[in-house]
C-alpha cells in the first residue's frame, strides 16, 4: 500500500536508556493488523525506535485513516 519511507539522520539523537546514538535500520509498523516495513533511527542497543513527528503526523496518519476507511 505505502512505500518505506527514509529516515533522515538527526545528529546527537541518543537512546535516553542505553545513551547509544540511534542508527538507521528496518522496523515493522503494525496498525489494524497491517503491518508495513519502514526505515527508522532505532537503537541499537534496546531496540527503541524514533519515528519523527512529521511522519507521524503526516505519511503514517494518511495510513491510518485509509486503513480506518476500509
């Protein structure tokens, strides 16, 4: 349905557990049982994923409302 979408490097973006910096990596966002492969900084230590606000508010919202319109 969506295309994995790139996560632009955020310099000094630390894990606030490990106080690793955070990596660029493929994470699976679920939502309604759909699940969606998409790069993200993530640490690589606990595994926490960073999604920015735009993408949250933005492209992952858009998928969120079409899955909700189905």
């Amino acid at each position: 349905m969506t295309e994995p979408t790139s996560a632009a490097p955020e310099p000094g973006l630390l894990c606030a557990k490990c106080q690793l910096p955070l990596a660029a990596g493929k994470v699976e966002a679920s939502y309604l049982g759909n699940t969606f492969p998409v790069d993200l900084l993530r640490c690589p230590g606990c595994g926490f994923t960073y999604v920015p606000e735009e993408l949250a508010l933005g492209k992952m919202l858009q998928v969120e409302q079409a899955l909700e319109d189905k």
